[in-house]
C-alpha cells in the first residue's frame, strides 16, 4: 500500500475513540451479517416550539403570535422508546391546551453500545457523509 495511502487511514483512525461514526458503520455492518434484523423503536426528540406558542397565545395577542415562525425546540430529554402513555411534554397549568402540539416520531436504531435511540436518518447521513469525505481523500492519491 502507498505511503499516502496508510497515512490517510491513520489520520482516518477507523475505531471506537478515533472516527466514532465509522465505527459505529463498521459494529452495524457486522450486526447486519449476523441477525436477520437491527433493534429499532421510536424515539421523540423535539417540539415545534413555534406552533406551540401561536397555539397557547391568548386572544388579545394572536396578532403578534401569527408571525412567529415555526422553531424546532428540544425536549428536555430524549424519549426512547416511545410507549403508551409516556408524558412528552408538560406545559405550565395557566396556559390554554394545544392538543395538536407536533412533536414527531423518530424510527430510531437501538443497538446497545453502538447506537442507542439514534434516529435511523440521521445514522445514515452521518454514515454517508463520513465515508464521502474518504474516498474523496483517498481520490487524491495518484
């Protein structure tokens, strides 16, 4: 193997402490041979924060809350897994009921030690993007 080659995989450092995100790539990728399928549930992480304001407003002021664009908020922690009856989000007691608060579900991988409640989405871009910036490392190599 070239020298420039090794030194790019070294600078990689493709393990649990060097490239978290390729290893986590690589205990999948063996998971995957092994088991017909990956442990996944799904997980809440956040709250649209703006339809939730303009939502709760009082009356004498939604014309200053219809202007508040939506803002995606996080939950004091994350949610995983999502089961009946799990409290989302606890509002204070004077304020009106919005009973259409959005606070989506994430299908989420639960692989222990590996990725825990991680949403399956945001696994496969940081996989994508790690392993795109590689090869295009590796490109340069003549």
């Amino acid at each position: 193997m070239r020298k420039e080659a090794i030194d790019i995989i070294k600078d990689i450092k493709p393990y649990k402490g060097g490239n978290d995100v390729l290893w986590r790539l690589h205990r999948l990728n063996i998971l995957d041979k092994h088991r017909l399928l990956l442990t996944a549930g799904a997980a809440a992480f956040s709250f649209n924060a703006g339809q939730h304001f303009r939502a709760i407003t009082p009356s004498e002021f939604k014309n200053v809350a219809d202007v508040v664009p939506d803002y995606w908020a996080q939950l004091p922690q994350k949610i995983f897994p999502l089961i009946a009856g799990a409290e989302l989000y606890r509002e204070l007691p004077l304020l009106e009921v919005n009973k259409n608060i959005e606070i989506p579900a994430h299908v989420s991988l639960n692989e222990v030690g590996i990725c825990e409640g991680e949403p399956i989405i945001s696994v496969v871009r940081q996989s994508f993007n790690t392993v795109r910036r590689i090869i295009e490392r590796f490109a340069g190599i003549r």
